[in-house]
C-alpha cells in the first residue's frame, strides 16, 4: 500500500528559499551577460541545485533537522525500507540455501532435542530474520522486538486452549510466552539478551554500582547467564529448595553480603517467584532494580515490587488480549 505525502510547512518554506535563491541567480547572471548566455545561467542554477541536495543530505546525518525538509526524510526513509525488503530477501534466500545443504541428520537431531518440527524451524528462523530487521537505537526498538515474538508460534508463543487442559501445568494466561526453549537457539539467546542488556543500560546511570546479577528460581537462567556476559557482571542463581552442600546457602554463586545487585527476570507475572529471591537476599544487599522483558498485566506483579519499593523496569506490558490484537493484525497483513 503506497502512501501518500503530504507537504509540511518546513518543505513549503525551504522550497520557496530554494527556489527564490535560483530565480535570483538566473536574474543576476542574465543581467549580467544578456540573454544571449542564458546557459550558462542555467549551469549555474545545476550546480546550486546539487550543493542544496548535499547540504541537506550533510544537515540530515548531522540532525541538523531545522534544515532538513520533511519530504528529504520521508524518501530517505522509504528507500531506507525497500532495501532493507531486498536485504531480508538475499537473506531468506541464502538461509533456505543454507538449511538445505545442512546435513539432515544433524538438523533432525537439534529439532528432536527442541521437540519441534522441520516447518516449525524454518518458522523460526524467518521469525529471527524479521527481528533482526528492527535496530535496537532505543528502547521503542526494543519494543518492537519483543512484539514480533507475539506473532510467533510454537515453541516462542503457545496458545493453552489447544492443549489439553489435563496436561497444562500453567493456568494463569492462555498465551503462554515461551522464553526457555528458544534461549537454546544461539541467535535467538543472542537477541533477547542484547534487548535485556540494552534496557539495563539505559535505565541504570551507572553500571559499575552493579555488583552482581540475580536470576530467581524458575527462572530464565540461560537468559540471565547472556545478560551477565554482556554487562560483564558476575550471576547469582536462587535457590528454591536448600543448598546442595549447606543448607543454609540458598542460591548458587558468589554474593557478598554487602553487594548491591539488580533482579533479572522473563516474563513477570504474580511476582511470587520474585517476593521470594527478595526475601532471600541479605537485607544488607542493596537491591537496584528489577530488569524483565515482559509484564503480563493481567496480573499485579508489579504491585509486589513496588511494596518492596524496588524499581521496576519492563521492555513491554502485555496481555492476552494484546496478544491477540497483534497476532490478528500480523494475519491481516498476511492477508491469512
């Protein structure tokens, strides 16, 4: 669907300038030699023309945006998409290539070891392509991100109403969001940290107050295990049953009674598992923050945190019905 641009009054006004300057040029110079020179005014203008094209094309780069029309960012912008759609294109093609030519035994095994099918990855993939496509400048990319995961499928996000109720061990949403499995996808395990990393980032002025990282129990480990690499801060694991060697040592790890630590976590949901990990650290730790990709909103969470009056920091806020929303919008556009 093309769409149609409309001009700004910035476009309007710059344009008169430009225009004004190269009328008053073209004025000038036949003043100047006659009419019988009028090419050479025309030259002239030419050149005007291409020092005005690259004086805007420097003042955009330099987000000089008061010299900048609106209508320069708005091509650069729909160029910017087409060849990102080529990109993605080349991509898919040398990917499909790539499974191809994979062998087929290893392929089988790694799926066997996920439980999924061989349509259920190539899914997969083309699911992580697209992610890539969104930059990650801001945590409003960040967002996007974890967006495009809710119109996935298995094994990222599963619909509970097309289980059997009598093996569905979770019941408090119908979509569940399935960060485990997919953090044993490398390129996958890559992007979600890198979304966690960037979040911690931007909300914690200074990561060197950060001691240590705490994952709770039952929690995502392996996507606490990637943010700690990419911050270069040392994890904590807790413990829900007593230590292996003593029982008093509730989580694994080194933490120093004095440390002060940040919470990582996936998906908050009743924040049982997280009032928990908060009891169990060292009323002598400082406790930052606490740092998810995902607060499911049906539920109060968050209310815990803030009665321990510990901050809370979230990529999205979702819920089944957003879930829904996004899936249909992602069928529409698909045309399903």
């Amino acid at each position: 669907m093309k769409i149609r641009y409309k001009a700004t009054g910035k476009d309007i006004i710059l344009s008169i300038i430009f225009i004004g300057v190269a009328i008053a040029n073209i004025i000038s110079y036949v003043n100047q030699s006659g009419l019988t020179n009028v090419g050479g005014g025309i030259e002239q203008t030419i050149l005007i023309m291409l020092s005005f094209v690259t004086l805007v094309d420097i003042a955009s780069y330099a987000n000089w945006s008061i010299l900048v029309p609106d209508f320069f960012e708005f091509l650069k912008e729909k160029k910017y998409l087409k060849d990102v759609q080529l990109y993605v294109e080349a991509y898919i093609k040398e990917d499909i290539n790539f499974l191809q030519d994979f062998s087929q035994e290893r392929i089988g095994f790694i799926m066997s070891q996920l439980g999924i099918t061989k349509s259920q990855l190539d899914e997969i993939r083309l699911e992580l392509i697209k992610m890539r496509c969104i930059p990650l400048k801001n945590l409003d990319d960040a967002k996007e991100k974890i967006k495009s995961l809710a119109t996935s499928g298995y094994p990222i996000i599963i619909d509970q109403d097309t289980i059997d109720s009598s093996k569905i061990c979770y019941h408090k949403v119908q979509y569940y969001i399935n960060t485990m499995d997919i953090m044993f996808v490398p390129d996958y395990a890559s992007e979600l940290s890198a979304i966690l990393s960037f979040l911690v980032a931007e909300k914690m002025a200074d990561l060197s107050k950060i001691d240590k990282l705490i994952i709770p129990h039952d929690s995502n480990f392996l996507l606490g295990v990637e943010v700690g690499k990419k911050l270069g801060k040392s994890v904590v694991k807790m413990r829900y049953e007593k230590g292996k060697i003593e029982t008093e040592k509730i989580w694994d790890g080194n933490l120093g009674i004095t440390d002060s630590v940040i919470i990582i976590h996936d998906v908050l949901v009743s924040g049982d598992q997280i009032k928990d990990t908060i009891n169990k650290i060292p009323e002598s730790c400082t406790i930052l923050g606490f740092f998810c990709l995902i607060v499911r909103k049906e539920w109060n969470g968050k209310e815990v945190l803030r009665k321990k009056e510990i901050p809370c920091y979230e990529v999205l806020e979702i819920d089944d019905e957003d879930i829904r929303d996004l899936r249909k919008k992602y069928r529409n556009n698909k045309g399903f």
